[in-house]
C-alpha cells in the first residue's frame, strides 16, 4: 500500500472491539474509496467490485481474510468517526494532489433524502458542504442536528477549515452576525445573500440603493457588467452595483462586522421572447472598489449547485440511497465527495463523470491515475 496512504489514514482511530477484526481498517477504507469512484452506490456493490479485483488489490493490500463482505462495510462506516475520515481524506488529497491557493470557497447545504427515517419522525440528513472552487474538491462538511437547521451549524463547520485569505460565499440563510464574524477573524472575505431572514438589514439596503438610484450623491459607487450567458435559447445579463457601506452609517445597524460593500446585482434575461428583470441583493467585507471581484465570487459559489450538489443528485445518485444509520450516511456521502473531487480533477480523459467512473470501473490503471494523477 502507498506510503502516503498508509500515513494518513492509521491515524483514523479503529471503532471495532478487537475479536472482531477479520479485515484491517486500511483495507476496508481503501477499498471503499476506490469502489465509490468507480461508481458504487451500496455495501453490496463495495464488495462485488472488491471482489471482482480482488487480484489488483491484493498487490498492494494485505488482505488476511480477503475482500470484506458487505456487511462488514456497513458495520464499519457505522462507527467510523466522520470527522476523523475527513482530516485523513484531505491531509492525503493534499499529499498526492497539486492544490491551488484558495480563492472562493463556497458554503451550502444539501439533505440526504434517501436517508430519511420516518419510524423516528426524522426527515433526510443536512449537511453543509465547504468547497474549494478553485480545486475542485470539498473541503469540508458538517451533519446539521436533528430538529436544527444551518444557522448554528455554518460557524461550527467554518471554524474547522483553513480560510486565510479567501473568499467565503453563502447563501442568505449565512447572513447571521456569528457566521460573518467568524469569517472575518479568520482572516477572510465574505460575499453572502442577503434576504428577508435579515428583515431590517435587508430593507436598509434596498433603501441605500433607491436613494442612490433617486439622485444621492455617495463616496463610492461602482458596477461591473457581466458577459451575458446565452443557454438553452436563455440570454441572461448581469450587473453588479457596490456601494460603500460606510456612507450609510446612519442606516446600517453597526452590529455586523467588517461590512464594507452593499451589493445590488440586477438580472435582465430573455425567455420564449419575454424580458425578466429581478433583483438581488448582497454584503460583504470586501471594499466596494473591487466590484468585479465581488462579481467572480457571486458566480463562483454557483459551483456548490452546479458542480457538487448536482453531481451528486445526477451522476452519483446520492438521493436514491437509503442508508438510514446516521453514521454511515455521513461517512458514504463524505466518500461520494471525495471521489467526486478526485474524478473532476483527472483530466487525461475527456469525459462526463459517470463516463470516468465506468472507465474506471474497467481499467484499474486508470483507476489509478484518478487516485494518485500518475
């Protein structure tokens, strides 16, 4: 097994009672990961894709009883601590994977729908998902408590990841004074959402912008035009105002920390021949100079949507899963992302995700580019 690999992952503390340890843990877990990215989607297909290359696998895993069954899988992830697979995953993403600087990292949940637990009156699992849209790959998550919601589960999750000197986006249900302030004493930027959630901040900006729009002269104002989309017979414009917060003291409730920006993004787009015209509105830390700036982190945390959270639907077919013991379900969903993100970032072959995984399924060299980029 890769010395890399072996590292990062013994550090993973073993859940089981020790009469119990027919396989070791660094062959569960490796395996496991290499299912996922060659497109299992349960115990039982972990088990037929180890077993279908249990002869791959044996050059470099030790394998005293040979490939696990499907129950010893779910037994494991059952107790396998989240939070422990997840340092493991990145301190060895980081390892055998040349990363970029962290620009935005874009914050957002999602539920596990398949996961939902009617006899216990439980709807699906949330979780909240940081991810890196510069490297492609999920930095974090963190399951949201039954009967909560994201509020106090965002600050909880950003206090884990390294964000000095990035950009965080979120969505309105972030705009909470904890969340905006953990991000600044991190020493990062926010851009995030603002809507009714924020009753009074939301109405002072709309009302800073109609007095800027009625004639009133502010210290600093800029725009950025963005280049139109055209989708699907859609064309959609976009332009981003700014304006300087500090110029509206008298408006702002000063409780919010480092707000520098008021954000005001206007949406033109033509469909089946109509104009539709909406607005948006946005804070940030960033200093309202830097509209375009602004502008990039805005369309960034897109990514989140586009990149992650529809991947996961679509091609990786998370929702249709029913893995209903939490533990589990927050441990496979964690490999489903880690697989995404190493299969998003395998570039010699031009293809969808779920082209990849099935290649990956066939060949175990390529399957081996995917995981170590060699």
């Amino acid at each position: 097994m890769d010395d890399i690999f072996v590292a990062c992952f013994s550090e993973i503390k073993d859940p089981r009672m020790e009469r119990t340890k027919k396989h070791l843990l660094l062959d569960i877990i490796a395996i496991a990961i290499c299912a996922v990215i060659s497109g299992a989607e349960g115990w039982e297909e972990m088990e037929d894709f180890g077993i279908d290359n249990q002869e791959w696998f044996s050059g470099f895993l030790a394998l005293p009883n040979g490939i696990p069954s499907h129950d010893t899988f779910a037994r494991v992830f059952s107790l396998l601590d989240p939070k422990a697979l997840e340092a493991a995953s990145l301190k060895w993403i980081a390892q055998v994977k040349e990363l970029l600087p962290e620009t935005v990292i874009a914050v957002d949940g999602k539920a596990l729908r398949g996961s939902a637990r009617s006899q216990s009156d439980l709807k699906g699992l949330h979780i909240i998902n940081a991810w890196s849209c510069s490297n492609g790959i999920i930095l974090g998550q963190l399951k949201v408590a039954d009967k909560s919601n994201e509020i106090p589960a965002v600050p909880e999750l950003l206090r884990q990841l390294f964000l000095k000197g990035a950009i965080v986006t979120l969505d309105a249900m972030g705009c909470q004074e904890e969340t905006l302030r953990t991000i600044s004493e991190a020493g990062a930027d926010y851009v995030v959402s603002l809507k009714g959630n924020q009753g009074d901040l939301f109405a002072s900006a709309q009302d800073c912008f109609k007095l800027v729009d009625g004639g009133l002269r502010v210290l600093s104002k800029n725009t950025a035009i963005d280049k139109p989309d055209t989708l699907h017979g859609r064309v959609e414009k976009r332009q981003v105002e700014v304006l300087d917060a500090s110029g509206f003291k008298e408006l702002i409730d000063p409780r919010w920390p480092c707000l520098h920006s008021l954000v005001r993004v206007t949406y033109e787009r033509t469909e089946a021949g109509k104009k539709i015209k909406e607005q948006r509105y946005a804070v940030s830390s960033i200093d309202c100079q830097a509209s375009q700036k602004i502008m990039n982190a805005m369309r960034c945390h897109w990514n989140v949507e586009n990149c992650l959270h529809w991947s996961l639907d679509v091609t990786l077919s998370e929702d249709a899963c029913r893995i209903r013991d939490e533990n589990a379900a927050v441990n496979f969903s964690w490999l489903r992302k880690l697989a995404l993100g190493l299969l998003k970032n395998e570039k010699s072959f031009k293809g969808s995700i779920r082209r990849k995984q099935r290649r990956a399924h066939r060949s175990t060299s390529y399957l081996s580019r995917v995981i170590t980029g060699n």
